[in-house]
C-alpha cells in the first residue's frame, strides 16, 4: 500500500521530500487572516513557508518531515527563493 507522499511525489514530479530534518528557526507572523509560518532548517539557507489559518505550536528544535516545492518571489524588485511547504510532520 502507498502512503500519501508517495502518491504526491509520484503525481507532481516538482515536489521534494525531507526526512527527520531539524528546524532551527519557526516564525510565525500574521498577514489577513492567515499566519505565515517560516521555518529555517539545519544543512539549508533556503526559507522553508507554509501558511495556516491558526496559530502554530513552536517546531523550533524539532525533527520535522516536510513534502515541497521551490518558488520564487518579488520583494522590492529582487527575486527570492524559497521552499513552499504543501505538508509538514513532526516525526
């Protein structure tokens, strides 16, 4: 039987998996009526965002298993990169 990720790995080839990967920072900030959460993990410079409609307990610490694909975004004129978090686990 296939789990979940798999299926979604396996139908959008963009997706990326991460496995029992530390995070080393959890931000989350409110923008409307979402909280933006942004998590730094350890081994990677990139910002790793997802977006919840309620406040998030602290991840900061811990091992986390996360399904992703890279975006970009404009601020002030200059792109940026970062991971856009479709799933996210403690593990």
């Amino acid at each position: 039987m296939k789990s979940d990720v798999d299926k979604l790995l396996k139908k959008n080839r963009q997706l990326n998996q991460l496995d029992a990967v530390k995070v080393t920072s959890h931000v989350q900030r409110e923008s409307e009526d979402w909280f933006v959460n942004t998590l730094m993990l350890e081994g990677y410079d990139i910002p790793f965002k997802y977006n919840r409609k309620k406040k998030y307990r602290n991840l900061q610490g811990s091992p986390v298993n996360l399904t992703y694909y890279p975006q970009t975004e404009q601020v002030a004129g200059m792109e940026f990169e970062y991971m856009k978090v479709v799933r996210i686990r403690k593990s």
